[in-house]
C-alpha cells in the first residue's frame, strides 16, 4: 500500500495511546493507515474497538488500506473553544473523508491554501509526527482523474 | 415489578433567583434557591419529597447525595445520571415510571450549571469530571475526534451544519433565522441572559464564526443557573396549590453507530453513521399520548447549536429529508407562529440549563401562566431532541 507522505509536526492535544490502539498510531508513525480487519466477517472497521461492530468477533488483524478518500464534509475552525494547544493553531481545517466501503475517517486537510473543500473533494491521508515514534492522521489535497 | 394506572404529574416548578453568565453563587445555593421555589410552587413541605433525581454532578453541578444531605432530605429514590445535557427526558421518565410503580411519592428533579468561568473558578480543588470524550478510542459522542481539530461538540456540530448545508443547498439566510427566532422569544423573557440582546440580520453577520457555517449566536450559551421540576401521581396532585401538568408520554435517547453524532440525524452520513436517504420512522411517543404531530401546539428542541432543529424537525417527521430550512421559513419560530419553538428562547439565548428550563417554560405555558410568551391555548407541547427522545407534556 502507498506510504503517507508526512506533512509535518502535529502540534495539539496529547495523544493517547494504550496497548490495544498501539497499532493504529504505531503504524501511523511508519507512514502506514494500519486498521483492524475483522479475521470472520472481513469487515474493515474505526474507530479502533476490540471487536467487530458488524459480526461481532473479537479476532481480527491489522492491514494497510488505499489511502485515497474525498471529503465527506470539511470546515474550518476559526476559534479554538477546547483544548488551548489548538490556540496557536487556528485557523485551521478539519474533515471527515470518505474512504470507501462505507469507512469513514477524521483529519484534519493540510494544503497550500487554508480553504475547507466540498463535499466530494479528493484528497489523500498522510500524517504528522509526533511523539514516540506515533503518527496523527491528516490529509492533503489532490488533483486525481 | 408492578407498573399502576397511576398518572404521572409535574405539580412544581423552580428556578435560582437569577440566571446569569457569572453569578457569585454556588451550585449548591443556586440549586436550594431553584428546590425552594418549586416546593413553594407545588405547596410542599422538604419533608413530602421522598425521591431525588439530578444530572448535573459536581463540581459545577451538585451530586445528589451532597445535596439529600444539605437539604436535609430523606430519600427512598434517587436517580443519577451522567452529567450531560442528554438526560432530560430520562430523568422525568424515570421519576414518572418511579410514581407509577410505588418506588416514589414525590420526586424533585433538580440541575445547576456552573460554568469554570463563573462560580467553578473556585472550585477547581474539587475534582469532579471533566471527560474529554474526543480522547476516547472511539472519539466523542458529540462527534468530537480531539486530534483532528474536533475537540468540542460545537466543532463537531459545524461539521454537520456543513454537511446538511452543502448537501440540500441551505444558504446563511436559513441558518440565521433560528438563532434570531429563538432570540426574539428570549426578549419576552425576564429570566432570559440574553434578553436584553435583539438579534436581527445585520447583528447576526456581525458574530464572530467559531466554526465552519455556525457563529458563536448559533452555539448555546456557558451560564450559570439552576432549576427543580416535582413529579408525583395525579391522585396526590388534586391536593395541590396549582393545574397539573400531565407526562402523556415519553421514549428516549436512541443509541447506535448511526446516533454516535448527537447533533446529527439518521441518514445524514457524519461521524462513522452511514449515509442514505431518510425517512422519519412514526415516533412511539405520539400513541403513548394519545396525539398525532399535528395536535402539538409548541416544540421545545435542545438547542445546543442553531442546526439542531433541522435535524428534529425531519426525526420526527415534522417535514421530508432536506425540507427543513424551507418548514422554518414558512412556519416561522416565534410565538404567534404556526408552531411557535423554544418560547423561552432556549439554550442559545435564554442559557444552556440542560433541557430542564424548556420543560419548566412547557409547564408555565401548559398552566397559562406564561405571561406575554403565552401560546393561545396551549394544551399539547413536545419536548425534542437530536437524539431521538421525546416527552410529550398535555394540559
């Protein structure tokens, strides 16, 4: 599967990682979108969950996914109204794309231009290092045919 | 367990002196002014109240056990929930359930909302919970994926604004008419924060965007206040100072994959929801009170932002997928309209008291006691939210 392409240093919120989500931001951090693949119903699922919300099984491994998608819908954040770390952050844009067969995943778009794209938009994951050797996911616009 | 034809009733209703944006009262006295005023509201005695139920726990809230003990209350029902703004119609349901199979006589349901820049700046020794759901594995069930940028349930609520604004082809113009229609309710309101403040086209553009299409007009507002609702039987509500208020029927909160966005609505395809074309299912609470939709005079709808009352409106089938803008264009929002909503201006302009002062608004105007807010003969109204609950109170 293509590797992320990373974009740059992710400034925010301290990510948390436990034993059972390792591989998601593990696999991140190699410049790889690894996420569980159900070993019954093959159901490719997120957020990380320790069982399959379709079948139901707990057994599953993890598997590299295309990493293409289109923006299911994407806005800008003007204020940061949270966490203060998104404070020397804004503006900036947040979406959730499309990834096919019904997955569909948050980043934030990190492009040239600071400019929420519309519904159906193509653009491709990548991500942005952070500490202990994880990865956040994000994504960046492009041109596809 | 045994459920009797017992008929569940609201006979008081309370509220602290004042809500405000920084009040200098504690959560514990905001709630004693708002459990006084209902007591004395339903003609009852601390002593007749053998059941308690609250949401809103400390430190900004008060837990109930903190509070049975100031109050010198003494107990036999107690229900808590999480402290979320979700549970309105779960606590009044589950205090009617309680009267209706003898596990209470009398409830008070009471919440207080502090804000950490209020009162909460003194208590922050306290503990308490301050969940950041964002962090979860699954992320928030507001849709908030803290990581991404979706750290508050207003970020991940400008995601489903955008999302319905793209998909049906929503200009600002629809938007805007909801926060100034709930506003312009909020002006008949003495209780209301933000009374003082018409809104019109021109004040509305001049808000600051927080995010994506919704400015900060279109979020509910951080204010401290305090409310207390009574329940009990309509046998015992005969003895009592005022008109009862009837709990015709309730449903709650739906959970799934496809509710995992509250401020959202099935079908519409945000968080990891699937998307398809959406039709409003027939809502149980309409049977369980005996009405259809049309019988119901206003609608009370949790506005936590301004787009919740598309989502409503098309859940319980009020208008088709995507008609929603056009229903509130024609229909209109304030009192004297067609299906007046939110008369109390709601969480956005009359402040954010978790669902309770909609519900304590819906008995002053089932009693007629609503003063120049008063729908003409208010006897049907329904209590909405995005989550697919529902109360239906009747005169």
């Amino acid at each position: 599967m293509t590797a992320l392409r990373k974009v740059g240093q992710y400034r925010g919120p301290d990510i948390v990682v436990h034993p059972e989500s390792e591989p998601f931001w593990k696999g991140l951090g190699e410049g790889q979108l690894r996420l569980q693949r159900c070993a019954h119903c093959s159901t490719v699922r997120f957020p990380v969950a320790p069982l399959c919300w379709s079948c139901g099984a707990l057994e599953h491994d993890w598997t590299a996914i295309a990493t293409e998608g289109t923006v299911s819908a994407a806005v800008t954040i003007h204020r940061a109204t949270g966490n203060p770390s998104w404070a020397s952050e804004v503006p900036f844009v947040t979406a959730q794309v499309d990834m096919g067969d019904g997955l569909r995943l948050p980043g934030r778009v990190i492009g040239d231009r600071l400019i929420a794209p519309p519904h159906g938009y193509p653009v491709r994951a990548a991500y942005l290092e952070a500490p202990g050797g994880y990865g956040v996911l994000c994504f960046v616009p492009e041109e596809r045919a | 367990m045994k459920i009797s034809a017992t008929q569940p009733c609201i006979v008081g209703v309370g509220t602290s002196a004042e809500f405000g944006f920084d009040l200098g009262k504690s959560p514990m006295r905001l709630q004693a002014e708002a459990f006084q005023a209902a007591l004395a509201d339903a003609g009852l005695q601390r002593s007749d109240v053998d059941g308690f139920a609250t949401a809103q726990g400390s430190p900004l809230g008060v837990d109930y056990e903190e509070f049975t003990a100031t109050a010198g209350l003494d107990c036999r029902y107690i229900d808590q929930a999480w402290a979320h703004g979700r549970w309105a119609t779960g606590l009044i349901a589950h205090a009617s359930l309680a009267v209706m199979a003898g596990l209470a006589d009398v409830v008070a349901i009471a919440n207080t909302f502090t804000t950490w820049r209020g009162y909460g700046r003194h208590l922050s020794g306290l503990g308490g919970h301050t969940t950041v759901e964002g962090l979860r594995d699954v992320g928030g069930g507001h849709g908030e994926w803290t990581m991404h940028g979706t750290d508050t349930p207003g970020a991940a609520t400008s995601l489903v604004a955008q999302k319905y604004m793209e998909r049906y082809d929503v200009a600002e113009d629809d938007l805007a008419r909801i926060a100034i229609g709930y506003r312009s309710n909020a002006v008949l309101n003495p209780m209301a924060v933000l009374g003082h403040k018409p809104l019109n086209e021109q004040s509305y553009r001049a808000e600051p965007v927080i995010a994506g299409p919704l400015r900060r007009c279109d979020y509910s507002l951080n204010s401290e206040g305090s409310t207390c609702l009574i329940v009990t039987s309509a046998e015992r509500a005969k003895d009592l100072a005022k008109h009862p208020v009837h709990v015709a029927g309730a449903q709650s909160i739906r959970s799934s994959r496809d509710d995992y966005v509250m401020f959202s609505r099935p079908g519409l395809g945000t968080g990891f929801a699937e998307e398809y074309a959406f039709h409003a299912e027939p809502q149980p609470v309409y049977a369980m009170a005996g009405i259809t939709r049309g019988d119901v005079d206003a609608l009370y709808v949790y506005d936590s932002f301004a787009s919740n009352l598309w989502m409503v409106l098309e859940r319980f089938g009020f208008c088709g997928e995507g008609e929603a803008p056009a229903w509130v264009a024609k229909a209109g929002l304030t009192i004297g309209s067609q299906l007046p909503v939110n008369t109390n201006g709601g969480l956005m302009s009359e402040g954010h008291f978790g669902g309770y002062a909609h519900l304590i608004e819906m008995v002053r105007q089932l009693r007629g006691e609503a003063g120049a807010r008063q729908v003409d003969s208010a006897a049907v109204l329904q209590w909405v939210t995005p989550w697919g609950d529902s109360l239906v109170l009747t005169r």
